[in-house]
C-alpha cells in the first residue's frame, strides 16, 4: 500500500494532537495553541467584536468547546458560511467530586461512568488523571489544567481462577462496585490525603485549596502506526479528536476564504449535548448572531446568510469488521482506508439528506477522494451526533460524515492513515466553496 509521506505526516500530527489532548480541556487548550501559532486571535464572549472581512478569530466556551472562524471576502449575506462540526469529549471514567475511599487497606477512586465506553477496554491498562481544577485564590478560585503523564490507577482483572466463564460470558464490570480505581496502598495515611497530595503537589498548592475538579482517567500508551505497511493507527479519543483535527487541520489551509469559513468543536456530545457548552446550548447560534451583527447585516440578511450556508457534521464511523460481518447493513460496508463515510439515517439520527449526501459527493470529487455510504442495520440501535441537533437550531442543510473506524469507544481504538488524509483533503476543498 502506497501512503504518501504528506499523509503520513498528516496521521503523526493526529496521533500528537491526540496524545496531548486527554481530556476535553486539554483538547481545546491544543486546538488554541494551533491557532494562536496561525495568527488567529482570541475573542471574549463579554466583551465588544471587532471584526473585519479576512479576520482569523477563535472563541472558547467553558474551556472545552471552541469556535474558530475566518470572515470570508465575499458578501456574507450572497456567500453564507461553511460550517465543520466535531466534539471534543470521548466516553471514558469521570472521577467523583469526593471519590477517595479505603477498603482493607487499599485506596480506591469512585468513578462515573461518562457516555457509552467499553468498560472492558479500560481493564488492565496504564491509566492516569487529566483534566481541570479550581484551587482557591485570593480573589476567590482559579482554574488550571491537570495531567499526570506517568500511570497513577488501574482496574485489574480478577484471575480467570476466580471467573471461569469470562471468555463465554464475557468481562463485564458493576458500575457502582467493581469499576473503582485501585490508586494505592493506604500505608496508615487518609483516603483523602493520598488522593488529593499529588495533585496539590503538581499545582504548587496546599492540598485544601483544591476546591473542586472534572478529572478523567486516561490511557498512558501513545497512539502509534501497525500493520505490515503501518497503514493504520491507533490511539484513545480517535472518536472524536481525529474530526476536530481534520477540521482544524483544513481551516487553517485556507487562509483566505470566500465564505466564511468556521469549525465548532463542542463538548458534552457523548452524553446528549445539551448543556451550555453542548451543541443543543446556544454557542454556535451565540457566535454566528454576533459575527453577523459585526458584519452590519440586518434581520432579513441574517437569515438569507444561514439560508446560504452548509455545515458538515463530522463524526467517526463504523468501519466493517470481518470478524462480525453479520453486525452491518449488507449493502454498506465501509472499508477502513477507503475514504471518508457519508452517514445516512431515515428517522434523522443524522442530518444527512438525498441533497446534502451528493453535495458531499461532489465535494469528494472535487477532491479526489474516494467516499463511502454507510446505513446502520435496521434492527439495531442507531447512534447521533451533533448534525441534526446544529441543522434543526440554525435551519441550514447537513451532512453527516466520518472516517471509518473500529473498537469506538474502547479505549484503544483504530482507523487508517490514508482516511485521515482524504478527510483533511475533502475538508478543505469544502471550505475552498
């Protein structure tokens, strides 16, 4: 299999966005870096816009949702805007707000289950804390990002000597009582002191100044290349951080767009996205609201602007597993390192219409990428995203996309290398217009 070197580059650069992104905070504190390094500058929601045509521009939402846009030259109002969706969140472990407990003489960490993962998957792995916490200040609270970089927790299995049918029955975990995290030997000290020490010691703070804390555990190994032509990768969170850096990584190859060009990178779509900083929340509609007012366009104009626009939702896919083939829709097989997945629907868990699809088509072409379409079996349960949710608020036709993958929501999930740069490539031709 030929991969080109551009490509290549373009899946390493995946696999570090990743790896320094292991939770949503961290994703979008990465995703600003990026922009900041492009010349795109911050804009606070409570303060006055001033914006120009060919302005670069980024706004962050409750630390884990971005939007970053470039004004487009042509008239907003005739143009409209392309608009790319990701999220930022994965399903995972969420630590609890008082999670330290001793049980015969071992420290445990309570933990939520967030969104839908394998728990399976996060069994026997070298798992660590990422996230945020507020520590008290003079003025009140400051809010700091968190990662410890070497293994702190892990959820061992009981020996098969002790659960003779796991390989028949399957490993299966209680959420309340056999998901808690091993952190260590109590060594005559308090749950609560073990728990909270190292996390004082990496802020530079006394341990009763952390005040509260969003904290996941997450997967030390690195995302790396396999198979004989390391034509695939794997990593955590390829769902859905492999679409934000697509998105963003297409962005800022179009430095002077005649539509305005956005990304919107939400938080919170693994749970339902209804939340402040969600795609059900009103960010999106907040930011496009205010860039049209910036840009003098009256009522009549705003809704001609959002009449003219096009968002594609970009989420990742189901790629066909041929150990399960029974598990697909026979018809819809999407093969890994084929080029990107357009998601279809009928009772609108995505976006994707008959128009929208052959816009996307048309869009690959342009390209010169392969695309595939994908229908989940009829008598399974199908998963959404932020694409109906984004198109039934604004009012804008959608598609629904995605590279194809396998394991999501394992903790170790794979995808191909050449995928990721046919979505980059396709991206970018839809931001070109």
């Amino acid at each position: 299999m030929n991969i080109p070197d551009s490509t290549r580059a373009q899946a390493q650069d995946l696999l570090d966005f990743i790896d320094a992104s292991p939770s949503p905070w961290h994703a979008v504190a990465t995703a600003e870096q990026r922009l900041q390094a492009a010349g795109f500058s911050r804009l606070v929601e409570t303060e006055r816009w001033a914006i120009a045509p060919g302005g670069k521009h980024y706004v962050v939402r409750g630390g884990s949702s971005i939007i970053a846009f470039i004004v487009g030259s042509d008239s907003p109002a005739e143009a409209g805007l392309t608009m790319i969706g990701a999220h930022t969140d994965s399903p995972g472990l969420r630590i609890k707000p008082k999670p330290a407990e001793e049980n015969a003489g071992m420290i445990r960490l309570g933990v939520e289950v967030y969104g839908g993962p394998i728990l399976a998957s996060f069994a026997d792995r070298d798992l660590s804390l990422a996230g945020r916490v507020n520590v008290r200040t003079a003025n009140g609270f400051a809010t700091r990002l968190l990662r410890f970089d070497t293994p702190l927790l892990r959820l061992p299995n009981l020996a098969i000597h002790m659960n003779r049918e796991v390989n028949e029955s399957g490993l299966k975990f209680n959420k309340q009582t056999e998901l808690p995290l091993l952190l260590g030997v109590a060594d005559g000290s308090k749950a609560e002191e073990r728990f909270r020490a190292p996390i004082a010691a990496a802020l530079d703070v006394a341990p009763d100044d952390l005040l509260t804390w969003e904290l996941a555990a997450y997967d030390t190994q690195k995302g790396t290349f396999w198979g004989v032509h390391r034509e695939f990768l794997a990593d955590s969170q390829l769902d859905n951080l492999a679409s934000c850096h697509a998105a963003l990584s297409a962005l800022l190859a179009v430095p002077a767009p005649r539509q305005t060009a956005l990304v919107a990178l939400f938080d919170h779509e693994e749970v339902g996205s209804e939340s402040a900083v969600g795609a059900g929340g009103s960010f999106v509609g907040d930011v496009l609201a205010r860039l049209a007012n910036a840009q003098g366009l009256d009522a009549e104009d705003q809704r001609r602007q959002l009449a003219n626009s096009f968002f594609i939702s970009a989420d990742m896919a189901h790629g066909w597993h041929p150990n399960f083939p029974a598990a697909y829709e026979p018809c819809h097989r999407a093969l890994v390192n084929a080029g990107p997945v357009i998601k279809s629907n009928a009772n609108q868990r995505y976006s994707t219409g008959a128009e929208s699809a052959a816009r996307f088509m048309a869009i690959c072409e342009r390209a010169g990428v392969p695309c595939q379409q994908y229908a989940h079996r009829t008598d399974l349960g199908c998963g959404s995203t932020i694409g109906p949710i984004v198109a039934a608020r604004l009012g804008i036709p959608a598609v629904d996309v995605g590279n194809p993958m396998w394991a999501m929501h394992s903790i170790r999930e794979s995808a191909g290398v050449l995928d990721h740069g046919y979505m980059i490539a396709a991206m970018t031709e839809a931001f070109h217009g």
